[in-house]
C-alpha cells in the first residue's frame, strides 16, 4: 500500500512539474530622477510573442484595461496620469464586440511625480493588467512595486 501510495505521489509530482504555468509578461521597475524634485517612474512590460495587453483607455464592455494604482503618500504628488510609449494598436474584437486598444512586444508606462523635500520615501502601488493571445485570456492579473526614491 506504502509503494502504491508513493506512486501515486511521484506520479503527480512529475504531472505538475510539468505543467506550464504561462506568464507571457514581465515588468521591469526603473525611477528616472529629471531634476531635485521630479521623477518618472517607469513601467516596462515586455510581452512574450503572440501576446497582448490592452491600453489604459481600452473602453468598458471589453478586455481589462492596464491600470496603474499608486498607494497613496503624503510626500509625492502625481503629475498628471501615466503616459503609454509603445506601439499602439487598435482593432475591433469580435469576442467583446468593442474596438480594443493593444500593445505586442512592450510597452513603457511613465508617470511623473514630484516630491515634497528632499527625503527618502518610497514610490509604490500595482500594475493590473490582462493579457490575451488570438485563442486565450488569462485571467487579470496584479504585480506590486516599489521604488525607492533617495
């Protein structure tokens, strides 16, 4: 009974280290100082090939837009919202039945804040995001940041 147990155990083990646990993006975290009291945060996706992420302005009724939530801190203000650099993309989507807005390859989010004094803080907050290739959807997915501002 002992051996058949194992068995069974090594057999699920080897099933499951085999299984592909897909994440078609990864994100990179840079903070660029521009002067005393001025940053941009960047937010770099790089999408495997045949993926996709939808634009911040990716209207309701289709896929989730990316969105980029800043926890909130008495000491850095917001410029603004978050720039999207990359290639664009707009097509219909018969699935969601609404024009998507998409970025293959990577895409670069920039936000810019300012500080109140010179101090150390830390910029931070999550990236929401659903990616989608001509077949799938993952489900939307949230990766947390933080930067450390010197």
């Amino acid at each position: 009974m002992r051996k058949l147990v194992l068995f069974v155990v090594l057999l699920v083990a080897g099933f499951m280290a085999n299984a592909k646990v897909q994440n078609p993006v990864k994100w990179a975290y840079k903070l660029k100082k521009v002067n005393a009291t001025t940053y941009e945060v960047h937010i770099t996706a790089t999408i495997d090939k045949g993926w996709h992420i939808y634009s911040q302005t990716t209207p309701d009724g289709g896929p989730v837009p990316t969105a980029i939530n800043f926890t909130k801190n008495p000491l850095i203000t917001l410029v603004g919202k978050a720039k999207e650099v990359g290639k664009l993309e707009q097509r219909h989507e018969e699935l969601f039945g609404v024009d998507v807005k998409q970025f293959s390859n990577t895409v670069n989010f920039v936000q810019t804040i300012k500080v109140k004094a010179a101090v150390k803080t830390a910029v931070s907050g999550t990236v929401e995001f659903m990616v989608c290739n001509d077949t799938q959807c993952l489900p939307p997915t949230s990766n947390k940041f933080s930067l450390a501002i010197q």
